[in-house]
C-alpha cells in the first residue's frame, strides 16, 4: 500500500471561483509523494461539487471529508486528526502551488531532514497576476533551532501555507490552531518552531498566495482586536518555557503587530467603532507592556515606538493624527 510522505490539508469554504485552480495545482504535481484531505467546512456553494470531482478522478490522490462549519483553524484542526503521515502542509483553497512542490519538499528534505521546512511565497492578485516575491526567512536560511535563533519569531514568516511541517510536533505537543480568531498562524508557528529540533529553508517560491478583496488582511472590522487574543496566548505558551532571549523577542513581536493593529484601527472610518477598537488595544497595552520609557527602548522601529507609546499614555488624536501621517508619507501601510 502507498505511503506518501506529506499530508496536504486543503479547507474548504464557498470558494467556487478558485478552488478548481488550486486543487487542479495540486494534481498535476510532478510527484505523487502526497495525499490530500479537502475538508469541507459547510460551504453552500458548488465546492462540495469541485472537490469530489478531483477525488473521484485522483481517488490515490485525494480524500474528501464533509464538516459542518467551524472556521479555517477547525477545518485544520480536523485535517490534522485524520493525517497519517510524517508530514504535514496546507494550502488555502483560494491558492495555488508548484507544479514541483512536493517533488522539490521530498528532495530538501531527504538531504537535509528537518522538522520544518520553510519556502519561498508569490503574492498573486485575485485575478492571478504577479505581485512580489515573498522570502521564508528576512534572516539566515541556515538550518537552526529557536533556541538557537529566538530571532525566528520575527524574521520567519508566520504563516502555515509556506511550511511542510513533521506531524508529531502537533501531536505529540498537542499543538492546535485556535478556533474562531483571526492570525491563527500567529499564534501556532512559534509553538511549532519551539518544539522542533531542526529547522530548515529554501528560497523556491512554492507557494502563490492569493490576495482577495474581504479576506482577513484586506479587511477592517472588530475582529482585528483578535490580535491581542493571539499574543495573549503566546504569552501564555512561553511563560511555560520561560527563555529570556525568546522572551525579548516575543515584546519586539508584541510591539509591532500592536503597531499594524493600531494603523488599521485608524483607518477604520466609522469614528465610534474606531474609538471603541482603540480604547481596547489601549486597554491591552495597559496589561501587557511596559512603561513609555521601556518601550522606547524595544529593538524596533521608531515609528513604531512612538506610535505605541503615544497610544499607551491615552493619547487618542495625537495617535490617530500620527498615523495618518505615517501612511500618507508612506511610513505604514494599511
């Protein structure tokens, strides 16, 4: 009986318009060193309809499994439970890979074994067109270890879909993504890095992620609150695993997805609902980070600083006229 090496965990959810693509991405790969789980999490469109199709032309390929609606982390969470391989990756159903993806993965991964291997993005239009080219890594590709490298935390891209990752470092380690929150990836891949004993790179851009109008960066509404629920569970994570220089590093990380919070708070345009928004980040800072002198000296950026110590002493329109500010001289971005 075959036994393919990674598990693809494709979520489903009304995405009639793409999922053909990226499902048909998957079947063409160069390597047939994988098995893909479509979870269909509750979608009332056709894509119940497209998924089936591809398992029942590629039944060595594919496997389908209806759920009612919970979420993309439930959705994953479920994939995760139904794997039972010694990898594991995902790929969002609105996105697309390589063509030699998992033949590239397998290669890497027989000459350098690791516990999670970490690629290259494309950022595409809703359309399909080119953006940019979005590196693993701002630092080293060096294989390493957090504890080697607490810098990983904030040079390793977050997101899941740019990983294959070894399957027993959710299951042994009980490692979930966290249902019903936004920036779900944040608040999983530094426990993952955590309890890996080997992490890799490559540069290969595998994976081509789809920006669409009314997905989760694109979108400005309370969820994005979300955050603060997000970096209060890592918290939580590594006061378990207390580390100092990791510790250092998770403020630096604090600091600066509180700054993206607070720029799309502040182009919010319903003013009552932005205040609200703001008053509760506030409210978080209070909590959670240290005084304004303190905080100017975190290694991030000035702006950044500035921005966060203006919000910490309850300096609502100054933040608000700063920001604005920032993103017209293109300090920021929204």
């Amino acid at each position: 009986m075959r036994k393919p090496l990674i598990s693809i965990i494709v979520p489903i959810y009304n995405v009639e318009d793409f999922l053909d693509e990226c499902l048909a991405s998957i079947a063409k790969q160069t390597s047939d060193n994988f098995i893909a789980l479509l979870i269909n999490d509750g979608s009332k469109d056709n894509s119940e309809t497209i998924a089936k199709h591809y398992v029942e032309k590629h039944p060595d390929l594919f496997q389908f499994y209806n759920k009612e609606n919970g979420g993309l982390s439930d959705a994953r969470n479920y994939g995760i439970n139904k794997t039972d391989t010694d990898y594991i990756m995902f790929v969002d159903s609105d996105d697309i890979i390589a063509l030699d993806t998992i033949e590239t993965i397998s290669n890497e991964l027989s000459n350098q074994p690791s516990d999670i291997l970490c690629f290259g993005m494309t950022e595409i239009s809703e359309a399909g067109h080119h953006i940019r080219n979005i590196p693993p890594t701002t630092g080293s590709l060096d294989l390493t270890t957090l504890d080697q490298s607490p810098s990983l935390i904030i040079e390793a891209m977050p997101n899941a879909c740019n990983k294959v990752i070894k399957a027993t470092l959710f299951k042994t380690h009980n490692i979930e993504f966290p249902k019903g929150l936004w920036y779900e990836d944040l608040a999983t891949i530094p426990k993952l890095f955590h309890q890996a004993q080997a992490i890799s790179f490559m540069a290969n851009n595998l994976y081509h992620y789809r920006t669409r109008e009314g997905s989760i960066t694109q979108t400005i509404s309370p969820k994005i609150l979300d955050m603060t629920q997000i970096l209060t569970l890592l918290d939580s994570y590594f006061h378990e695993h207390k580390n100092d220089e990791i510790t250092k590093v998770l403020l630096i990380l604090k600091l600066n997805m509180l700054m993206k919070t607070l720029v799309r708070i502040s182009a919010c345009t319903d003013k009552e609902q932005q205040l609200v928004m703001l008053n509760k980040v506030q409210i978080y800072l209070s909590d959670n980070m240290p005084n304004s002198y303190a905080i100017m000296a975190i290694n991030s950026k000035f702006v950044y600083k500035l921005t966060i110590t203006l919000a910490v002493l309850k300096l609502n329109k100054l933040v608000l006229a700063f920001l604005s500010l920032c993103l017209k001289k293109g300090l920021v971005r929204a």
